[in-house]
C-alpha cells in the first residue's frame, strides 16, 4: 500500500507540473527588476506556457487552471481583474480547437502560430486595457511586449519540452479535447 500511494502522490505531482510551471511564470513577470520601463513590455510567459501545453497536453491545464492562471497574474500585476484571464482563455480555447493543425508539425509552423496568436494576445489586451481605462494606451509597449514574447518562445518551448519527459506515459494517451 505504501508503494501506490507514494507512486499516486508521484504521478498527481507530476501532472501538476504546467500549472505550476505557469504560476511560477507569472511570479517572474511580476518581481521588481528595477529596469526603466520593463514593467510595461515585459513578456506574456504565460501565453507561452498555455499555447504550449494547449498544444501538446490540454488535459493537464485545463480552462480552469488557465482562468485560475490568468487572474492571479492580474491580482499579481495591478492589471484590471479579468483582463489576462479573457485573454489566457480566448488563447487557450482557439488553440485547443486547431490544435490538429499543430500537432506533428514543424517547430517553424508551431513558431508562425505563436506569431499570430500572440500578435492577437497583445492587441487584445491593448483594446480591453485601453477600453477599461477610458483612454487609448501607447503601442510602443505592447509592439516591444510582443517581440520579447516571441522571441522567448524558442528557449521556453525546450524547456516545456524537457519537463514534459517527466510527466507520467498515462497522462499523455489521453486525447486532448
């Protein structure tokens, strides 16, 4: 008995992994760097985190998790309440609905995707930013967001690449929504 409550215990740990991965994400894009105006384009890393494991292992950050994920992150930056979650979730759903058309594709067909969805995360959250604070916000923060997000994708996907190895073989067998 002792055993397969260890190895339960292992595998649950195991599996919360992306949302762990995502929270402590959004904790980096949160702490003081004392740079000049990085508060404003710091990258969306948890976009990143939720197109990747949208992609390769939705069952493991379900919509919960990503709405969960996008309210702490606006709790954490002082962003309005809702604004990240909507985004994070419009995310997350149009990726889980194509994600056939990335499955076993290239790394620069997954990348061009990114682009695009991305692209759209960050005039998004312009939009509602802009709308909810009654004036129109400066682009210049977002384009330079934008480009740094896109930029780390590379490096975070061979990290998430990585971790995934150590997520239990069960989890992945399971289809994705």
């Amino acid at each position: 008995m002792k055993g397969s409550f260890w190895h339960r215990l292992d595998n649950i740990a195991r599996r919360l992994v992306p949302l762990g991965l995502t929270l402590v994400f959004i904790l980096f894009s949160v702490v003081p760097l004392h740079i000049p105006g990085y508060s404003a384009i710091v990258p969306m890393l948890a976009l990143i985190s939720v197109y990747y494991w949208a992609i390769h292992r939705p069952r493991l950050l379900p919509p919960i998790a990503v709405f969960a994920v996008g309210l702490a992150q606006d709790f954490l930056s002082g962003t309005p309440l809702g604004l990240h979650a909507v985004v994070l979730l419009l995310t997350y759903g149009a990726i889980v609905s194509q994600r056939r058309a990335f499955l076993g594709k290239s790394f620069l067909v997954v990348w061009w995707g990114f682009l695009v969805v991305s692209f759209a995360a960050v005039l998004l959250s312009w939009v509602l930013a802009s709308a909810l604070s009654g004036t129109l916000i400066e682009t210049r923060a977002g384009v330079f967001q934008f480009l740094l997000t896109f930029a780390l994708y590379p490096v975070m996907t061979t990290l998430f690449a990585r971790v995934q190895r150590v997520i239990p073989q069960v989890a992945r067998n399971v289809p994705g929504p």
